[in-house]
C-alpha cells in the first residue's frame, strides 16, 4: 500500500471505510479500554500467583498499548478525507 506524500501513512481508517474522525477515534479508545481491561486482569491474576515477571511483562504490554492508542489517535485527527 502506498503511503500520502513524504512517506505518511495513508492513517487509521484510510483502507478500512471509516469517513469520520470521530468514529476512528472512537475505535481507539475502544480498543484501549478493551485492551487495558484483558491486561488488568492479567495483573490481578499474575499478583495473586507472585508471578513478578509476568506481572512485568502485563504492565509492558499496557504501555504499548497506550502508546498505539496515541498513534491511532493522532492518524485519525490528522487524516485527509477520502475522494
């Protein structure tokens, strides 16, 4: 897939459909609220085991997780609308 001019992605939402922000936004924080709740379960669950370096490995995955929600974020603010 081609990116926009300058090597930018064509962003969240370009191939998939998604006509407005709001709803690509929406999308994000639904997968991060999704996300956060399976790694909090997973912490609750790795605490009660003192498994420390699951626990870990948990709190990892949720800072990649934050950190794809900001870049889906910003893709999606920052997307131009399609033709």
């Amino acid at each position: 897939m081609r990116g926009q001019p300058g090597g930018e992605p064509n962003g969240f939402g370009f191939r998939t459909g998604v006509r407005s922000a709001k709803v690509a936004v929406g999308f994000a924080v639904y997968a991060l609220v999704l996300g956060s709740i399976l790694v909090g379960a997973g912490v609750v669950y790795f605490i009660g085991h003192r498994e420390w370096l699951w626990l870990a490995l948990m709190a990892a995955i949720e800072a990649v997780f934050v950190l794809a929600f900001g870049r889906l974020v910003a893709q999606a603010r920052h997307r131009r609308p399609t033709p």
